[in-house]
C-alpha cells in the first residue's frame, strides 16, 4: 500500500521454513532470439535482511520451458527504503515467451517489497513509465483496464500481499 514507503506494489511476506517457492510470477509472449539481451529492472526495500531475493527467467518456445536462469540480489544489498536494481539475462534460446518470477529465498524467512518492474530488450535498463496498454486496457476488452492499472491506483487494488497459501 502506500503506507509502504509511499509506493504500491507487491510484498512478498513469508516465515518460510519448510517453503521452496514463493514470490509471484508472469508469463507473456515475447519473441527473441539465443543470446538477445534483456533487462529486468524493479525497485525493492526489506524490513529485514533475512534471505536474498531471486529474479529467474524461463524462456518458453511453442508453450514449454525450453531453458531457464536465475540471478539472486543479496540480502546484505536490500535496504528499508526503496533502491533500484537491474539485471541483465542473456537468452539461452529462441523464444516466444518469458516467464519472469520474483521469488524469495528458498526455505527463508522473507519481508520484501517489489514495485516498478520493467522487462526490455538491451541492457539499459530506462525508468518506470505505465505501458500504454494498461492504462488503456487489453486488446480483448478495450474497457476494462489491466492489472497494472489497478495495482497502481489509489482506488482499487492498493497492494499484493502473497503468502504460500495463498500462492499454492
């Protein structure tokens, strides 16, 4: 919410010690090719630096994962007020779709906020700007405005909070 350092977002939130995957994560179609650039740039804070966080990639061809990589930010970088990072995957194929995931540290407690995230082919990662599309809404339902529309507004959805059940 906006409680949480003036930004919304997501709060990734677990006591996890007997959980191997939580976070949140995306699939959408992107078309690339093996060895491509693409950058991943978000702004994170903790309340605590209890376990690292993991961004991961798996790259889909024709509807199935055909390679993955993952990047960890260490838990000593995440501070309490919000800082960017960005990181730089190399596709290890020919794709057509990603699917990007948030995930805290497997079997850790974690108390992590994630907002602005921002997926682009290259290696420069360009500030946070709302995608056209979201304010507008999707092509399938040009009146109904997409997630990211909701999720930024003061109005409706005001912020994420996963927790394994919720997740599983």
């Amino acid at each position: 919410s906006r409680a949480n350092r003036k930004k919304t977002g997501i709060h990734i939130w677990s006591e996890g010690h007997d959980v191997d995957f939580y976070g949140v994560q995306q699939r959408f179609a992107f078309v690339g090719n093996r060895g491509d650039k693409v950058t991943v740039s978000f702004l994170a804070a903790t309340d605590n630096r209890l376990a690292d966080l993991r961004i991961g990639i798996h790259y889909r061809k024709n509807n199935s994962i055909i390679a993955q990589e993952w990047l960890p930010i260490s838990k000593n970088d995440l501070v309490g007020d919000y800082k960017k990072f960005s990181l730089v995957f190399t596709l290890g194929a020919d794709v057509d779709e990603l699917n990007l995931m948030l995930f805290g540290e497997s079997r850790h407690s974690i108390n992590n906020y994630i907002t602005d995230v921002k997926l682009e082919k290259g290696t420069v990662a360009t500030d946070w700007t709302p995608n056209p599309y979201d304010l507008k809404g999707d092509k399938g339902d040009p009146g109904r405005p997409a997630l990211t529309a909701s999720v930024r507004s003061d109005r409706a959805v005001s912020y994420t909070h996963l927790t394994l059940p919720t997740i599983a």
